[in-house]
C-alpha cells in the first residue's frame, strides 16, 4: 500500500476556509481560497500575533521574531518601542480573545500570558507619548542638534537605530524630544508639564541604566554611550530653564553641572575614539567643513581687546602660581574659541569646546567661587549669548552673568564691563 502523501496542517487558516472544510494556504492579508471566491477573509488575528501564538503552541523559543523583513528582539533586556508593541497589538480586542481562547488548550500559559501583557500595555496612553515623542524627535528635534546637513542625518537615522539596541540612549531620545515639546509649548501650562515630567521620567531611566555601560565601554556600545553624553549634556542645558525653577539661582552651579557632563563626553570619546571615528558617528567627532551663514567675525574681534585684558587682570592678581597658570591657560583657550566663531555651524560646537579644554585646576577653582575664575566664566558667557537662538542654550548667557555679578564685590565688577555690555545687560 502506497505511504501517505505528507502534508503540513493549516491551524491558523480562515474561518471561511474551515467552514468550507478546506485547507487554508493563511496567506496574508487573504488566503487563495477567500481570493478565488472573492469573498472576505478574517485571520485570527493579525500576522504577527498568528507568528507568537504559533511559536507558543509549537513550543518554538527561537530569540528574535522576523516580522515583515525586521528583526525585532524579544528578550527581556531589550527597550520594547512603542511602534513595535502597535505592530504587535491584535486588530480588534474580540479577535484577540477569541484567538487566545481558542488556543488556550494547546499553548503554553507562558507562551498566551506574554501575547497578553504586551497587548495590555497599549490600554495606557504612555506608549502612544512616546510615539508623538519619537515622531517630533524624527522629524523636528533631530534638525536642532546640528545646522551640518550630513550631521543631522546622523541624528536622524544612525542614532535611534544604535537606540533600538540600547535602551538608555532610547530613554535620552524621549527626553530631549519630550523637553523640545515643552520650549516649544512653553505658553501652555498643562501641556507643558506633562512634557517636562515624563522628559525627567525618561532621563531617570537612561541614567541608571546609563551608568551600569559606562563600567564596561566596547566596540558594540561605545556609539550609543557617546551619542547618549551628548544627548544628556544638552538636557542639562535644556532643563533649566524648561523646568520652571527659579532662573536667578543656581545658574552656575547648573553650568558646572553642565561642564562635568561635557568633560565626560571627552572622556568617553578619548577611551574609544579609534571605534567611533571609524564607525558610522565619525563625522560628529571630526572637524566639521564650515558653512558660512551668518558670521560673528566682527564681535568676535571685539573679544581680542578684552582677552589681553584678562591676561593683565590675571598678571596683576595676587594670586599663586598655579592658580595664575590655570587661568592663563582658560583665558587662551577662550581666545581660541572667540577666533573660531566664523560660522553659524560652528558656534554651538565652539561654545561646547572651551569647557572641555579647560585644565581641571580651573573647575575646581569656579567650583569654589573664586572672583578670577567667575570673572572668565562671564567672558564665555558672550559666547553662550551669542548662541542664543539654540532652544537648549536660550537665556543661560544672561543668567550665568547676573549671578557672576551678584557674587562679585565691587573691585572685581569691574573686570566684567565688557560681558555686561555684549549681552545686553547695560541697557537694563
């Protein structure tokens, strides 16, 4: 007797397949028998929820599911975006229940419980703020980040897909989108709040997990952790003054904050520059090519005169020896900067450069307030002025200054005419 043809069994088919008491091919989005009648075809469910009840019930553990050509993790490690768990949601809830009850007998609870909680996440409107966020990030925030088309690429497309594999640099995205949102709303109280709460939400989550990769920098992870300092030095910028807090304290202590974070970032880059130069973020570590927009040449030549006047101040000072080299060397690094603003383009990378060329010895001397060292610090400031129209930089310079000012004494006031003058504090 002739062995039996073998064939595969269609369980996932249509209803109007089984009713006809015929094998479904479950092709999608309808099957060759629904197609040849031309009548309506209703799957279980959607193609990816029909793929996790099939892998349950077969008892399939295979680590990534392959849907529609991408590749998408399942493991409990990885940042599960909000677009993937829409994707993976039913199309109606009466299918879902009904594609889950039907199948309770044969599928591992384990296997029904995870198709369960991952629809159940979609019932809060979280998920669906972060996909405004991410949606305003890719297509708004990503622009401010760079005016260097070929940068703003970068931004736009090779660092959330590095987000897709580390979820702290995914967590850093929301933030800075979320906070972009509420510069932008800032005349909308409700609105506005929201976005900053979540925007903290998220950048306490990045952090922990953030700290945790900084221990071990590889090959694998050394983009997403630079990509990330950079995202978080511009959230220490960005959230001051979208928080509400008062803007007349703390500002340089805030700036500091800043400065550590942009030292990091050097950091990190200097451990792990072969890898990223080499690899798809290389053009944001490396000079960028200057565009000429709008040029600050004249203002910037102005600044010379009062660089030769802190290098007296400085010389005159009874102060120590290493202090007076600090200084000396803050105060020639910021005449490099002054002399580099020739381009739009450049002028936020420029004002992010000084704090990281700085000596050590100066942090720690602003840290402790000393008048020479806030006396350079309000001569930076003009450059952070002159950034001004960067959303995530707006207001800093005239704040540092008025608190400069609140700390100096009479004598050393003087020394900070010049930065007064240039942003605009003279006139009030």
């Amino acid at each position: 007797m002739p062995s039996r043809r073998p064939h595969a069994k269609s369980r996932l088919g249509c209803s109007q397949c089984k009713k006809r008491k015929i094998k479904c091919d479950e092709r999608l989005p309808r099957c060759g028998g629904c197609s040849k009648h031309n009548i309506e075809c209703t799957n279980i469910g959607s193609s990816v929820n029909r793929r996790l009840l099939a892998r349950s019930i077969y008892g399939c553990n295979r680590q990534y599911l392959d849907v529609e050509g991408q590749s998408v993790s399942e493991r409990t490690d990885c940042y599960v975006s909000p677009a993937s768990l829409y994707e993976q949601s039913p199309r109606s809830t009466s299918d879902a229940e009904s594609s889950v009850t039907s199948c309770l007998s044969m599928a591992s609870m384990d296997g029904v419980n995870k198709l369960i909680d991952r629809s159940s996440l979609l019932t809060g409107d979280r998920y669906m703020r972060d996909l405004e966020w991410m949606h305003h990030y890719s297509t708004e925030t990503y622009r401010t980040l760079s005016e260097i088309p070929e940068l703003q690429e970068i931004w736009k497309t090779v660092v959330p897909k590095e987000a897709l594999a580390h979820r702290f640099l995914m967590h850093g995205i929301l933030a800075l989108s979320a906070l972009h949102l509420s510069q932008i709303n800032s005349k909308k109280g409700s609105n506005r709040m929201v976005y900053i709460e979540m925007a903290t939400e998220h950048q306490s989550s990045a952090l922990s997990l953030f700290r945790s990769e900084l221990n071990r920098i590889t090959p694998l992870n050394c983009n997403a952790l630079f990509a990330f300092s950079s995202i978080l030095s511009i959230l220490t910028f960005a959230s001051s003054p979208c928080t509400g807090i008062d803007q007349r304290m703390a500002s340089v202590e805030g700036i500091l904050g800043a400065f550590g974070l942009l030292r990091g970032v050097y950091g990190i880059l200097h451990t792990a520059w072969d890898y990223i130069e080499k690899g798809q973020l290389g053009p944001v570590v490396r000079e960028a090519r200057a565009i000429s927009e709008r040029t600050v040449a004249d203002e910037a030549r102005e600044a010379l005169p009062a660089m030769e006047y802190l290098d007296e101040v400085n010389s005159n000072a009874s102060l120590d020896t290493d202090a007076k080299e600090a200084y000396g060397v803050s105060i020639r690094k910021l005449r490099d900067c002054f002399q580099k603003l020739n381009a739009r383009c450049q002028q936020v990378r420029t004002a992010m450069s000084w704090p990281i060329t700085v000596p050590p010895a100066y942090i720690s001397l602003l840290k402790s307030r000393q008048p020479m060292a806030l006396v350079i610090l309000a001569h930076y400031c003009v450059i952070l002025s002159w950034v001004d129209w960067c959303w995530w930089l707006t207001g800093w310079g005239e704040r540092v200054i008025r608190e400069i000012y609140r700390c100096l004494d009479a004598r050393w006031r003087l020394s900070i005419q010049w930065p007064i003058k240039m942003v605009g504090l003279a006139k009030k």
